[in-house]
C-alpha cells in the first residue's frame, strides 16, 4: 500500500500568528491517522487547506497523485474527500434523510445534474443507501426528523453519515466525538474502525479524547504552534517527553 | 400517481377543483344584493387571480427554495407580455405561440440577469436584480432602438393591419379577439339560477388549464432530487460545496425556471387582454409577487397561489368599497355612531386598500412567519396532536 496523502513543507499565516509552519505529512491509504494537539495548534486550519476552504501560502498537498491546492471545495470532494467539521455543518432545515441523501446524490450524480422531473420517491437505491449508513451510525429512528432540533451529538453523527454515505477514499474528521455521550463515543468507534476495515478509508481524525485515539489510530501526528513535533505509532507517544511538554507548555 | 405522492396528488386535485368551481364560489352573493359589491366571479378578475397565481409559483421556486429573493422578475413578466403581443401581430392570433415564445423569450433574459446577478447573495442579490428590471424599464420606455420593439410609454397592442401571416385576412373589419383555434378569449357563458348569476369565460379556463399544469410541474420540481438541491442551497449553500454540489448552476437553473414562469404569466395576460404597456415591468410589479408569496406562504405549495388571489381580491373589492357605501351599511347605526365607524374604516377601504394590505403584511410577518399557509398547517398540527393526546 502506497501513501494517499502527502503534504510537502504548508505554511499558513494569519496576520501576525503562523499558524501553520513547515507542515509535512504523510498518510497511508487505507490507515487511521489521528493528529493531537493543544487547542490553537493549527490542526482545523491543515485540515481547511486540504479541502479548499484555505489557501496556503506555500506548500503541496498531494491526494493520490493529485494537487488538491488551488481546486475548489466541490473538486475536492469529487475526488473523494469528504470532510467531517468541528462546529456540525448540516442542512438544518432539512430531514436526517435528506441531510444523508444530498451527499449520496452528489457522490452519484456529480456537481450539478438537472434531475428536476425525476420524483425523489424514485430514487430508492439513494434512499436505501442513506438508510442503511444512519442505520450503521444509530440515527435509523429519526429519518424524519428536522437536522436543527437534535442534540449536538447527533448532529456530529449526522455528519459523519453524511461523510460515510459518499464512500470516499479519505475521511477528514474534526473532533468527531467531541459532546458525545461515553455510549454515543463507543458506538462512534465501534463504526469508524468496522468502516475502516471493510472499506478501506483511509481517515484523517482530530480528537482530544485520548481514548478514541488510541483506540482507533495506527499512526499519530502531534501538532504544536503549528508544527509536527512527534510522528510515531501510539505506543511510542503515550511516553514521549516532546509530546508531554507540548500539552502542558503549549495549552496556555 | 402521475409522479406525485398521494398528499400531492390530493392537493392538486383540491386546486383543480377551486379553479373549476371558482366563477361559482366566488359569486355567493346574489345579484341584487347589497353585498353583491363583493362578489369576485367576473373574468376579468378570475383570469388575473391564476395569471397572478402562475407568477408567484414560478417566484417561490426561487425564493421559497433557494432563498434568492429577486426584486426583478417584472422584467421577466414585461418581458414575456411584449413577445406575446409581437407573436399576435406577427404570426396569428392563436394564443399558442404567444404563450410559448413569451416563456422562452423570458427565459433567454432571465438567463443573462440570473448569470450577472448570483454573482452575489443576500441583499447585493436582490439589489442587482433590481438594478436589471429599472434598466429593462428605462430601456423598454425611453432608449430609442429598445421602444422599436415595445412602444415605448405607449405601449404595443394588435391593429386591424398587422401581417398575421400565418391567418387569414379579417373580413369583419374589426382587429380579430386572441383566440384559441377560434374559440375567442373573451367568449362567455352565462348562467343564472335565481338569483345569482355565473359567468364561465373561455379565457379564464384556458388560464386555468396553464397554471393547473404550471402548478403540476412546480410540485415535480419541488419534490424532485434538484428540489431538494435548492433546498440545500437555502439552509447552508457553504455545507452544499463541501458536499460535491457546485450550487451555482442549481441556482441559477432556478433563477430561469422562475423567469420563465414570469413570463408565461405575461403572455397570458396579453392573451387576455392583447396589449402591453411599460408599467408591466414596474417595481412595483415586483415587489407584489414578493408579497404574494409571502403573505400565502414561502416554500409551501398553494401558498403563493391563494397569496396571489387575497392581493387582487383586496386590490380590486376593497378598493372600489367607498364612502357613501358605508354609511349605507351602517345606517342602521346612530347618527354620532355611525359617523364613528366609517371615520375610522374609511381610511382601510377604497383607495386605502394599501394600508389594509400592508397591515395584513405585518400581521403574517411577524405572527405567521410561515404565511397564511404555514400557519394553517401549525394550527391543523396542534389540534390534531392535543386530539392525539387527548385519546
Ligand atoms: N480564518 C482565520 N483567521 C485568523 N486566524 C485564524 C483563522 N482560523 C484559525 N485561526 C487561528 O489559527 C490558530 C489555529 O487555529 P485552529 O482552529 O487550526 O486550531 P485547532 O488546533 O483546530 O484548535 P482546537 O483544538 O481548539 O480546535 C488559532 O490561533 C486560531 O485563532
Ligand atoms: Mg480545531
């Protein structure tokens, strides 16, 4: 197995603060790979470079073979690389099912498809596949429900089955379990390590919660004042004095 | 059935049903009656209630869905009103043609305004489709090479001497009445039973026959994959990009099925009525398609039809209620009573149906954010939990 991601040399300034500097990283396909870090370590901001959502001001960021920097969000997806954010993005407006059947359609039809006869009610294998991933992820009883009126732990499960629904080759989750209750968290690992095996994503997690962490990733990058300080598999981290220092020095 | 769920297919049916039975239900009032005043069954006032109808359906797909809210779409509706009366004079008298170039020559336009203007969101959005329409007018009453094309402040309307190539030369001497393979727009018939008395207008079904199948496609779309896209856009346009969707061209489709609804509309009030003037692409014209939809109900179906109906109602009934009519009704009153009371209606009636429309605006705004549809449904759903409950 070759690397699916590869990022050369990211920097990222705002302002004054760099808050990416130097950043190298490289992912294995079809591996977990968790990135820790104090709060204000610039892990969101890597991840928004990868999907479009900034530019970097200098570095590469390879998917595949790939240049994802300099294509837009939508590109980026299409590709197959879909993202789980920190603050829940859902359609709140709409359904659970909806919520989950947009991104099947998108990973089905593309960017734009002028599908405006065709009746929704016809679309049952879209349907059928939405259901079967809230199924997988616990959210099979609250199809219909409105997405704003659920907790905020379920609405980060939403999107991790609206991320899951597309089968893409790299997942990008940002804290995915964080609000969770202990239950939802372990069914939430439950899920990401089956998908993991039996598809063969390749994920990209941010988590403070050390438990999921060294539950589920085979590799660990820590990030800290914008750089990669430590990366190693989880048994060498747990006791690395870098990464001790980082969290304690570093979390002001 | 038909592509339609159930509920859809009942609702739909429920429409065609109003539209069928409407020059009796809006006539309750027998002839004679004092409350006659308030009868709406005459053609003229049917035939705009579902010409009006068309536009706000064709208006809430894009702003009920996507949440663009254009301040333009009069353009479209002049648009389509001066390509109908152009297909009268030059091709035939047969209504056909003008319906159908009046909506392609709307979509053109709004193909062109909806590209520049989803360039921007929000209220830059609105600006730019306004900016659009007051040029579209300025150009269609004033710059010289556009008024060729739509008379300028005088307006366009048939003539005796038009080419109509594809008719035969009048005999009668008169400017021929639009008309559908004969049957003319203004042929009625009339029906009185005691009392009352109904007028079924050739013009008016075929109105009718247009919006029940706007109305038709309008429900397709909106529970279509692409509907539920345009859903998406208005919830969270960024999530949507995120997704795999680019909902520029979502939008933008939306934009021009709205448009071309716009000017169907158009073409079928010159269908009616065979003349267009400048005013038709008047803010003024927008803005009304605007309240329409709201005050029926953004996003839900029927809402913007009935919306469409209580706006012309109000513009054409209550407008015409005025002083001396309402010392009738309240003569039975004392003297300094009555005196009273129509001081303080007069100023809601009569030419001031504005205020009475702008305080029933306010009214839904704030207290019925879902129109007056929206706030049937809310009130239907809680009496049908608490009975729920109850049992
Ligand atoms: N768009 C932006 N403009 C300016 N500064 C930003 C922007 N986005 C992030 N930052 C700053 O960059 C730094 C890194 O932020 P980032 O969100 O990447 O941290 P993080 O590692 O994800 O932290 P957390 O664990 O709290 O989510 C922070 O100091 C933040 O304030
Ligand atoms: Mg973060």
């Amino acid at each position: 197995m070759g690397s699916a991601l590869e990022v050369r040399g990211v920097n990222k300034r705002f302002g004054g603060l760099q808050a990416l500097n130097d950043v190298n990283l490289t992912v294995e396909e079809g591996r977990i790979h968790a990135i820790i870090g104090p709060n204000g370590a610039g892990k969101s901001t890597l991840l928004n470079c990868f999907v479009g959502r900034l530019k970097p001001d200098s570095g590469t960021v390879m998917f595949h073979g790939q240049n994802l920097l300099g294509i837009l969000p939508y590109q980026v997806n299409q590709v197959g690389v879909s993202r789980v954010f920190q603050t829940p993005e859902i359609f709140a407006d709409l359904t659970v099912l909806e919520n989950v059947m947009i991104p099947a359609l998108a990973h089905r039809d593309g960017i734009f498809e002028m599908n405006a006869m065709k009746p929704l009610l016809k679309e049952t294998d879209i349907r059928k596949k939405a259901v079967d991933v809230l199924e997988d992820i616990g959210l099979h009883d609250k199809l219909d429900m409105t997405a704003s009126s659920m907790s905020r732990g379920d609405k980060r499960r939403l999107e991790m089955a609206m991320g899951l629904v597309q089968e893409p080759k790299l997942l990008l989750l940002d804290e995915p379990t964080a609000g969770m209750s202990r239950a939802d968290t372990n069914n939430t690992i439950e899920v990401l390590k089956h998908i993991s095996k039996s598809r063969a994503i390749t994920m990209i997690i941010i988590e403070h919660d050390m438990h999921v962490v060294f539950t589920l990733a085979d590799r660990i990058s820590v990030l800290a004042q914008g750089t990669v300080i430590v990366e190693d598999q989880p048994e060498n981290i747990k006791g690395n004095k870098k990464v001790q220092e980082a969290y304690l020095g570093g979390a002001h | 059935m038909f592509g339609l769920s159930r509920g859809d297919l009942l609702l739909w049916l429920f429409v065609l049903l109003l539209v069928l039975a409407a020059p009796i239900l809006l006539n309750p009032f027998p002839e004679s009656s004092a409350l006659a005043q308030f009868n709406g069954g005459y053609p003229d006032l049917m035939q705009r209630f579902l010409i009006f109808g068309i536009f706000a359906i064709g208006f809430n797909i894009l702003f009920g869905l996507t949440g663009y809210l254009s301040f333009g779409h009069a353009a479209f509706l002049g648009a389509g009103s001066y390509a109908a009366v152009w297909m009268l004079k030059l091709l035939t008298i047969n209504v056909i043609p003008a319906i159908i170039v009046s909506t392609l020559v709307a979509g053109i336009l709004s193909l062109i305004i909806g590209y520049i203007s989803l360039r921007r969101s929000g209220i830059y959005f609105s600006i730019l489709t306004l900016a659009f329409a007051q040029m579209s007018f300025a150009a269609a009453a004033s710059v010289g090479f556009v008024t060729q094309f739509t008379g300028g402040e005088t307006g366009l309307q048939t003539a005796l001497n038009d080419p109509r190539i594809l008719d035969t030369a009048s005999t009668t001497g008169n400017i021929p009445a639009p008309s559908l393979f004969g049957l003319e727009m203004r042929d009625s018939f009339q029906w009185s039973v005691g009392d009352w008395l109904w007028t079924f207008n050739a013009g008016y079904y075929v109105c009718g026959f247009v919006m029940m199948v706007a109305f038709y496609i309008a429900i397709r779309i909106t529970r279509s994959p692409f509907g539920m896209m345009l859903k998406a856009v208005k919830s969270n346009n960024e999530r949507l990009s995120y997704t795999g969707i680019n909902p520029k061209p979502y939008t933008l489709a939306a934009f021009v099925i709205s448009g071309m609804y716009a000017g169907l509309a158009g073409g079928l009030m010159v269908a009616m009525d065979p003349l267009a003037g400048v005013e038709r692409m008047q803010w003024t014209a927008s803005g009304e398609v605007v309240l329409m939809t709201i005050l029926g109900g953004v996003g839900t179906l029927i809402g913007p039809i009935f919306g469409a109906g209580l706006i012309k109602y109000f513009e054409n009934i209550f407008s015409k209620i005025n002083e001396s009519l309402l010392h009738q009704w309240f003569a039975f009153l004392p003297d300094g009573v009555e005196d009273f009371f129509v001081a303080v209606i007069y100023p809601f009636v009569g030419k001031g149906w504005h205020l009475t429309l702008g305080l029933s605006f306010m009214l839904v705004v704030i207290f019925l954010p879902g129109g007056m549809v929206g706030g049937l449904t809310s009130l239907y759903r809680r009496i049908f939990k608490k009975s729920k409950q109850a049992n």
